[in-house]
C-alpha cells in the first residue's frame, strides 16, 4: 500500500518500547477526515486511540441513544441542568455542521469505523465531558458562571455564521474552547480544565492502556492537545510515565461541593419559619399575611417561569401550588415537581427524542419540542422558586418590623 502523505501536524513518542503516533487533526476539516482514514488503513497500527470519552463515542457512533434516555430519571438524579448544557454545545457543532458541511468530530468518527474494519483496537482516552464541565464550573468565580453558562446558550439566539476566525482557531484548537471562546480567551481557570488538564489525562489514559503492551499506537487528537501531550509524554519521571493510574484519579474527580451553598436552603427556610412564628405570635392578621405573600411570590415566580417555557396549564398550577412547599424542603425542588407533572401531561414522543438534536440549534426548538421543553420547564420553575424565596423572606423580614 502506497504510504500516506503527512499532512496534519503529527509527532512520534516512544514509551515503554511502544511508538505513538500523535496525529493533529482539524475537528472541521474534511482533509482530516481523509488523511485519518487513509493513516488507519495504511496497517501499520495495532491500536487506534481517540479523543473521545464513553459518552460522547456513543453520541456520534449512535445518534439514537438520545431515544432511549429515560427523562425522569435525568431530572430526578439533578442532572437536568447539565443535560441541557451538553444539548447547547451540540447544538453549535450542529451549526458548525450545517455551514461547513463538515461534521465536528468527523474525523473521530472515521478513526473508529476504520479501526474496526483493520481489527484494530480502539481506545478512548478523553475525559468524560461531564466531568470536564463541572471542573469548568467549578474552576471561575461564582459571579463569572453566569458568563460562563451566559456565553454557552447565547449561541442559540444569534443565527450569524460562524466566523472565519473561529472556524480557524477550530482547525488549530479544541471544539470545547472554542465553544466557550467569549468567556476562555486569556483565562487561566478555564484553560486549565479545558485543555491541559485534557491533556495530562489523555496522556495518562495512552501510558495506561497501551504502553508496554502495543507496538504501534495512532493517536487522533485535536490539534490542540498535540503539544501538551507530546510534552506529558516525554516528560521524564512525571506522574504521568510512573503513576498514570493515580493522575486519571486525581483528574477524574469532582471537585468537591463547597459546604455552605449545601447549608444556605436549611439556613433559609430555619429564618423563614422563626419569621412565620414572630408573625403569628403578633397577631393572627400578621401571621397570614406573611403566609398569603410566601404562597403568592414564590408560588407565582415559580408558574412564571413555567408560562416562560410554555409549561402546560396544569403544570403552571402546579408549579404555584409545589413551590411554597418545596422551598421549605430542600431536599426536593420546585422544578422536578414541576418537569414531572409536564411529563405527565405532555408525554415526549419518539419523534420529539429522534428530533431532539436538530430541534435545539433553533432557538424556537428548544419550545417546540417536549424534551427540551420540558427541560426549560425544570430551569425556569427552579429559577422562579429560587428568585421567590428569597424576595419573599425579605418581604417577611418587612412586616414583621413594621408590626
């Protein structure tokens, strides 16, 4: 077979007697797409390893298993929220898709299918997105999250093509930092868990599974990652050559929850109910009147934000009637009583499943179809409970020093 002519930025590294071919690939680019597929076919790889996590290499192998996503489920483990953020950076790629005529992540496509085909294995060796998310959320300042999340749906208002220098920086760069491009440009927190920590997991995940083991490893990254795994792998006596299992650990984790947003709701609702007593130890016109404006602001901010998403009439009646009562439960929240009754009421259907990525790179989408509907439903509902308990507390704070 005739040998391939290099084109993408690529470099070789030999650990542990095994030789990696770091291959630097345009995640917009249909020459990568080409040149993966023509490096695989060459034979002279025994392994191909992707830069692809579990999740996402079943998203692009099998775009049905949206269908089966139990939507309950979802909500009910609190996950709603990230759901919807993974759906917002798909629905860029898809915009991205629709200009270039190139689908982000072609390329790792390729690389699978034509592993498969040669028999060579196939290792996955990014980080799980949802891991890498929540280290993003968790990496900037509270205040700067609401850029952060900000900058992540803005994409779906504005219908403007992508520009010519974002669609360059994705031919030299990483899909996830461009889709943060606004936010990331010259921040050190996020640049962290986007790219370098990425990169020394990526490296770790090859020293893991491959080195020592295989003789000739491909490696499909975007190239942006090449430099700083082609560094993580050289480096001689780092974590990443001695101990690759505890740096995937280490990387892998959560950070851990700050304690006093976890604390603040029972804080809140102790002063709430100390302030009903008050009232009530004033007199019994004071005390129901203070229960008349909790029901009325955080039950009515919570509809609202169901009217918002174009919730259901009896999920509205709902969310009016759950909200005064789960804001002083913490442990169940506004939004899931909600999502679940429009659940009940609006049953998804295949279809809206099937449809459901197409639907959300429209910003009328996310309205028209039930899942991502009902995901608004869950967002808006909690955003409305959240906003009322507090406005409400402080209209309680406001009678009792005026009786």
């Amino acid at each position: 077979m005739a040998e391939t002519t290099p084109s993408g930025p690529r470099r070789s590294v030999v650990v542990e007697g095994t030789e990696f071919t770091l291959l630097g690939t345009a995640h917009v680019s249909k020459s990568s797409v080409d040149e993966v597929t023509a490096e695989v076919r060459s034979g002279r790889y025994d392994a191909v390893a992707i830069e692809l996590c579990s999740g996402r290499y079943q998203a692009l192998m099998d775009p049905s298993a949206l269908e089966r996503m139990d939507l309950f489920q979802v909500l009910r483990r609190g996950q709603g929220g990230m759901v919807a953020a993974s759906l917002a950076l798909g629905a860029y790629q898809q915009r991205l898709a629709e200009q270039l005529g190139v689908e982000p992540g072609a390329e790792m496509k390729a690389a699978a299918v034509e592993a498969e085909a040669a028999g060579a294995e196939i290792v996955l060796i990014d980080r799980d997105v949802g891991v890498t998310l929540r280290r993003v959320y968790h990496s900037v300042p509270w205040w700067q999250r609401f850029s952060l999340l900000g900058g992540l749906f803005a994409g779906l208002i504005t219908r403007e093509q992508v520009s010519a220098e974002d669609v360059e920086r994705l031919k030299q760069g990483d899909i996830l930092e461009s889709t943060f491009r606004e936010v990331a440009m010259g921040s050190k927190a996020l640049y962290e868990p986007l790219i370098a920590e990425r990169d020394r997991y990526m490296a770790a995940r090859l020293v893991q599974e491959c080195a020592g083991r295989c003789d000739r490893v491909l490696v499909v990254i975007g190239a942006g990652h090449l430099e700083g795994m082609t560094r993580a792998l050289q480096a001689e006596g780092s974590d990443t050559l001695l101990d690759p299992e505890s740096v995937i650990h280490t990387l892998a984790k959560t950070p851990p929850r700050v304690r006093w947003p976890r604390v603040l709701p029972w804080i809140v609702v102790a002063v709430i109910l100390a302030g009903f007593t008050l009232g009530f130890s004033k007199g019994a016109d004071v005390g129901w009147a203070m229960v008349g404006d909790w029901v009325l602001i955080n039950g009515g901010l919570s509809a609202l934000g169901v009217i918002l998403a174009t919730g259901h009439p009896v999920t509205v009646i709902g969310a009016f009637l759950a909200a005064p009562l789960t804001s002083i439960n913490p442990t169940i929240g506004a939004g899931f009583v909600a999502a679940a009754i429009e659940l009940t009421v609006r049953h998804p259907r295949i279809g809206d499943f099937q449809a459901l990525r197409t639907a959300v790179t429209r910003w009328h989408g996310w309205w028209t179809n039930r899942v991502a509907r009902t995901l608004l439903v869950f967002l808006f509902a909690t955003i409305g409970s959240a906003a009322g308990t507090y406005i409400a507390g402080f209209r309680i704070f406001e009678r009792l020093v005026g009786a």
